[in-house]
C-alpha cells in the first residue's frame, strides 16, 4: 500500500513462496540490488572467470539480480519455471513457478542449461506467525493471484503498477490512508 513506512518494502511487489500457522515467506521480484548484475555475480561465486563473461548466454547477461528482502541478504533464492529440476533442492510452488537455493542452479544458468524463466534474487521477506495477516488487516499490503509474467518480466519498473492494475486498482487512486467502516 502506499502509506508503506519500511523502505525496504515501498512500492514492493513480493511473490508469496509459502504460507502457513508458523509464518510466511517471500521474495521481492520487483527491486534490483544495487551495483550487481549477473554476470558479476558469477564471477564473484567463481562459477565462471572474468574472462568467460562476455560469452554468457544472452539472456544470461541481462537477467536481473533483485533484492529479494531483508532476511540473509546474502543467500540467494532463484524463481524459475519448472522446466528445470534438481532432486531434494527445488521446491514447486505452484504450476508455472518453483524455488531453488543452491549454486547448481547458478553453474545450469550460465552455461545456458538452466530454466527458461529465472530471476535471482538475495534475501526473502519473512513474517513471522500470524504477522503477514495482522498486517493485510491493517492495510499495509494487498495481495492479487501469482503471476509468471510479473515475476519473470524483467520490466522491475512497471511491476508495481501492473500488479495493482490486475486486480482492478488504478495506482493513482489509492490513498495513504485506510478505514474501515
């Protein structure tokens, strides 16, 4: 919503991985990480040299790294199609989309074997019990159906504004400020 205060999470769109009794999980898909991009990334995980970079993969060169939410920053969680699969590591989430957090993935994507639509991100958001429907309550957030096409659409920009505009909400229209009557 737009009277969001955290930054972290202003104008977020943020794909829900997994919801239960115990908390939620989530990856934002619609901010990029600072100063990173794939190719050096890859680098610096030394799966492939300096050298070698120029020769990624097209779409390699161009997927984006987002800042998938504060909690481990550091480690990073892949969205993609399920066309690619490795055993007791990817985790489908639901038809069009599955979860994998290990460099494998990374080492698929850059020789071009990986999955048909990734986007890699470091970090997730993460709620504890209770929390993410306590803040859905409150307004601070409204949820809309998955969409492959918001996750894997590498336009960061209009992300925000589509998502709102799929489920009948005009950007402009919303107010900072919330009721119930």
């Amino acid at each position: 919503m737009p009277g969001m205060v955290d930054e972290r999470f202003s104008r977020s769109v943020i794909y829900l991985c997994a919801h239960s009794a115990e908390g939620a999980m989530g990856i934002i898909v619609n901010k990029p990480a600072a100063d990173l991009n794939m190719p050096d990334l890859l680098v610096q995980l030394d799966i492939i040299a300096q050298d070698d970079a120029i020769r990624l993969p097209g779409r390699v060169g161009h997927m984006p790294v987002l800042m998938g939410g504060p909690v481990e920053a550091s480690r990073g969680f892949v969205l993609h199609s399920p066309d690619f699969h490795i055993d007791q590591s990817t985790l489908l989430i639901d038809d069009g989309i599955c979860l994998t957090a290990t460099i494998e993935i990374l080492r698929a994507i850059a020789v071009g074997k990986g999955p048909a639509s990734a986007v890699l991100a470091l970090g997730y958001a993460g709620w504890q019990a209770g929390q993410l429907e306590s803040e859905i309550q409150a307004n601070g957030w409204l949820h809309c159906p998955a969409d492959p096409d918001l996750i894997f659409n590498t336009a960061l920009e209009t992300k925000y504004d589509r998502a709102l505009r799929g489920i009948g909400i005009e950007p402009a229209m919303l107010s900072a400020t919330a009721g119930h009557a």
